[in-house]
C-alpha cells in the first residue's frame, strides 16, 4: 500500500508527530510499529517526570522544548483527562562543595525561564519534605508528574480518528528508494511512502543506515533501575527529591520519584545494558552486545568516567550500595523499605571520541527525517518535538 508518510515507531515522539500531521491535514498516513502495541519501550520505561528545563543548557533546544513542552502536555493532559500534576521538586545539596553546584543550577533555571524557583535553608526545605536531609536546597514549583502511557494511548487514539493508520507487528528490515517513493519492508509486507520519518528511538541509528546514512553517532543502551518504597513507607517522600548533578557524569543520580498512578520509586542507576530492550540484567542480545563493544566511542565514553561507571556497576548488583546512594537523600530509609521496581533503557546517542550528544539531533534529507537523537525531555516535550517534525515534514510534502 502507498501513503505520503510513514512514520518508523510507535513511541511518544512517533505518535506526537502522526498527531501534528494528522491536524495539519495529512490523512494518507501509516505509523509502523515493530511491537504488538504502541509505546513500549522508552515512552513508558520512565519515572513519569514533567521537566520544565531546570537541568538544560541555557540556548540549548531541550532547554527551549522543556519550557514549551511543559505547557502544551500539561494542558493536552487537563483536555484529554490524562493522570497527571504539578507538584513541584526539591533538589538538595548534602555537603558543601554542593552548594555552589545548586546555586549554578539556579541560574541556568532562571535563565531557562523557570519561574517561582526558591533556595531553601534546611528547616524550610524540611517543610516540603520532611525526611529529606540538606543543608540546602532548591525548590522547583513548576516540575510535575504523568501518566505517559495514558498520553501514548490518547494520541494512538487521535491518529486512527484522524483516519491514518497505525500497524503493529511491523519490524522494519529495509528501506530501498523506488524513483520518488521509499519502499519499506516490514514483517507486516511492504509499503511505499513519499516520506519516512525515522522515530524509532532505540534502533533510530540502524534504521538510519538501512536508508543508506552514516551517521556519526551510535546509539549505546544504559538501562537505569529503579526500586520501589514499600507501600507503608511512602509517607517518607512527598513529592520529587533529585540530587545535585554530578557535573561529571551525564545523568542526574539516583532520587526519589512520586508515580502519578501511585507509588514512590527510587533509582535509577545508569549501566551498559547488554540489549537495547534488555530490562534485566540477564537479557542479552549479542547484536546489540557486539556492537556497543566494538564502538571505540564506547570504550573513550568509559576511559573519561572509570570510577563512576564501577560505582554505576556495583550498586546495579548491591542493594547496600544503591542504598547508600539514598540516604544520602533520606537518611531514615532501611533496606527492608526497598522491593524490586521496574528498569528502562535510555537510547543514549554517542559520539566516536566518547562525547554524548545531550541535544536533540535531526538529519533531514529529501524524503527522509531522521530523528538521531531524542533524550530526556523528549517525553515532556513530545507534543512540540511532533510539531517541529511535522513542520519540517509539510515543508517536503509542498
């Protein structure tokens, strides 16, 4: 069957951007799927977090998406009746040489947009969260929590009323120009498209290359995991309680997260996943394997930070140490507070010198959009992150 766009993956992003075309007028529309339902992998392996540009670069585009991004999911949230709330977050600085880290991260928020931020001594910081241990923090109204698995089933829903098609089962294994028209080959037969828009997330680079690009970076699995209060302990967090960023390392550290569908989880940590949907530390593909370990950018990635990525390593197999790691947040918690939670994999997009890219990255050619790179806050931003896609993709379509 022929469409004007295909769109590769069934994800947030994906769906977001089958959304903005679907409104812009686009009906001939396919959104390919490899999975047996939409969203099941990145979109829903998260904590459910609502960033609003706190942690970006200022001038950076996740910073720019983050504030703009918020907005339009918050209020796509309150239409649609989608779980979801403002319930602001406290990031704390438990030593001193912390401090001017937190006062630093104060002014890229402030320069970010961010409104209504306040420093906190401890005994205010302990009015919003009372077991939380500083001797300084930070207070961000405007961060929030949401269900995004009840997003991803609401967007589903306004593509298929918005007459496109969504496809399951549909694991793309080549790509091939037919004169004007790409020629997907799937599991689910072949379609043909004016135009494929590439949002598959943890596999966005090998379909890149199926399309005949050679782009420079790679995507490298890390699987965060997290643990989960026992259900008569979650009076020990209110809300969000984040760490001060280790300006080193490139993820934000373990903290304690409020589920907008109930529950407190803790984590994650950040290790080499062995599967770029391995959820257990048991799960390997040897692909996938082989090909992180073969990536030079991986083993440079490794020689920059070798103490954090042991440290990563071992609270992965020890609970006493991930432990450790929060009460350093919440002195008061006992490993017996702790049950098994979930896991995610973040499609962490790689350079060859080591370097990850931290922004968003796009390589647009004529009939193709790759989406290259999509980090956190991809999610939250979803809804503008489609429309700026569905934009350059209009533009193609004339």
């Amino acid at each position: 069957m022929s469409y004007r766009v295909a769109i590769l993956g069934g994800g947030i992003v994906g769906l977001a951007t089958a959304r903005a075309l679907v409104r812009a007028g686009v009906r001939d529309l396919i959104v390919l799927e490899k999975e047996a339902g939409i969203a099941m992998h990145q979109s829903t392996h998260n904590s459910g977090v609502l960033h609003a540009g706190l942690h970006y670069a200022p001038g950076s585009v996740k910073a720019r998406l983050a504030r703009t991004g918020i907005r339009a999911m918050t209020a796509y949230c309150v239409e649609h009746g989608i779980t979801h709330e403002i319930c602001g977050k406290l990031v704390v600085a438990t030593s001193d040489d912390e401090l001017p880290r937190l006062r630093a991260l104060q002014d890229r928020g402030e320069r970010n947009g961010l409104t209504g931020l306040r420093w906190l001594a401890p005994e205010r910081a302990r009015e919003l969260e009372p077991h939380a241990y500083c001797i300084g923090a930070l207070h961000v109204p405007e961060e929030g929590i949401v269900d995004y698995a009840g997003v991803c089933r609401s967007l589903a829903r306004e593509v298929v009323e918005g007459e496109a098609v969504i496809r399951l089962d549909a694991r793309v294994h080549g790509l091939r120009r037919n004169q004007n028209l790409w020629v997907v080959n799937t599991g689910a037969g072949d379609f043909e498209a004016r135009l494929i828009i590439n949002c598959a997330g943890l596999h966005v680079d090998r379909l890149s290359r199926l399309a005949g690009e050679k782009p420079a970076s790679r995507i490298v699995p890390f699987r965060g995991e997290y643990f989960k209060l026992r259900p008569d302990r979650k009076h020990l967090v209110r809300n969000l309680i984040y760490p001060v960023p280790d300006p080193v390392f490139p993820f934000l550290g373990v903290h304690f997260t409020r589920l907008a569908l109930g529950g407190i989880e803790a984590g994650p940590n950040a290790v080499l996943a062995f599967a770029r949907e391995g959820y257990r530390k048991s799960d390997v593909a040897l692909r996938d394997l082989m090909e992180s370990l073969s990536f030079s950018g991986l083993w440079r990635f490794l020689a920059k930070h070798p103490r954090t990525v042991v440290l990563e390593l071992a609270r992965s197999f020890s609970k006493v140490l991930f432990l450790k790691a929060l009460q350093r947040l919440l002195p008061e918690l006992r490993e017996e507070d702790l049950s098994a939670g979930g896991a995610g994999v973040r499609a962490q997009a790689m350079l060859p010198n080591g370097n990850l890219v931290h922004d968003f990255l796009w390589l647009e050619r004529e009939g193709v959009i790759h989406v290259l790179s999509a980090p956190s806050p991809a999610a939250t931003a979803a809804l503008v992150i489609g429309e700026e896609i569905a934009t350059r993709a209009l533009r193609q379509l004339g």
